[in-house]
C-alpha cells in the first residue's frame, strides 16, 4: 500500500469512528469529524498532512512518479 492510498484509508477510518462516538457517545463529536474534513481541506492547500508523517514512519513507500514518453 502506498502513503496516498494509506491517507485515504486511515481519513475514511477516522470519520467512521467519528461518526460512531457521535452517534455512540456524545452529540458534539461530530466537531471531531469537522476537524478531519478541514484538516484534509488544508492538506489540499498546503500540502502538508500529518497523516503522510506517520505513514511513512510506520513504513509506507510512496508511489512512483508517472513516466511520460
């Protein structure tokens, strides 16, 4: 798995689990699941996501960069 495919999934897990606790827990945790969404707003940005860190950290590669002939 790449470190791109590896932001999509852990964002995806992180809005799932989001979404339980609100639905589970309490009512305002659906600001957890508005921080996720701005944070992958600004990472579109800035190009700076602490996800990408912490993939790499625990051994992600990143995909290889498109070839044109």
């Amino acid at each position: 798995m790449t470190v791109e495919n590896g932001v999509r999934v852990f964002a995806g897990i992180m809005i799932w689990l989001s979404l339980a606790l609100t639905l589970l827990v309490h009512p305002l945790f659906w600001l957890f699941t508005a921080f996720i969404g701005l944070n992958l707003i600004q990472s579109a940005f800035t190009g700076i996501c602490p996800a990408t860190a912490l993939l790499r950290k625990l051994g992600l590669k990143d995909a290889p960069a498109c070839s044109t002939k």
